[in-house]
C-alpha cells in the first residue's frame, strides 16, 4: 500500500488535456481533489501500520517471537 502511494505521490501530474482555458483550469481543480484522495489513503495506511503495530505489541505480550510471527505469515502465504 505505501509503495503504491510514494509512487503516486511522485507521478501525479494532471496535466490539461489542450491548451484551451476550459483545460487549463480543469487541470488545476483536479490537483487538489487527487491530493485529498491521497491523503485519505495516506491516513488509512497510517491506521494498518497502528493497527499492525498495536497486534505486534500483543503477540509479545503472548510471549511469541518476530521468529514466530514470521513463521506463522509464511504458514498462511505458502512462502
């Protein structure tokens, strides 16, 4: 997820599709539409990370391991 948002971050460019005004002022309303979206998806990848961090803190609490928790994703994932 965070690597899909860098890269749109870093390739968003709304460019105006013509040189006419209708285009040009087009172009510049969208910008800042794209951006609210991607702060909200931004916001909403901060929330996975609390949330996976938050379910890593209690597995310690457990007593399991980063060992275990890894063995336990590549169980589920097949890896």
């Amino acid at each position: 997820m965070e690597r899909a948002l860098v890269k749109a971050d870093r390739e968003l460019r709304v460019e105006p599709l013509g040189a006419d005004p209708v285009s040009r002022d087009a172009a510049e309303s969208f910008r800042p539409k794209i951006r609210r979206i991607l702060d909200l998806h931004w916001a909403h990848c901060e929330e996975v990370r609390s949330a996976v961090e938050a379910l890593r803190r209690c597995a310690f609490d457990y007593g399991f391991t980063d060992t275990d928790l890894d063995a336990s994703f590549r169980r589920l994932t097949g890896e």
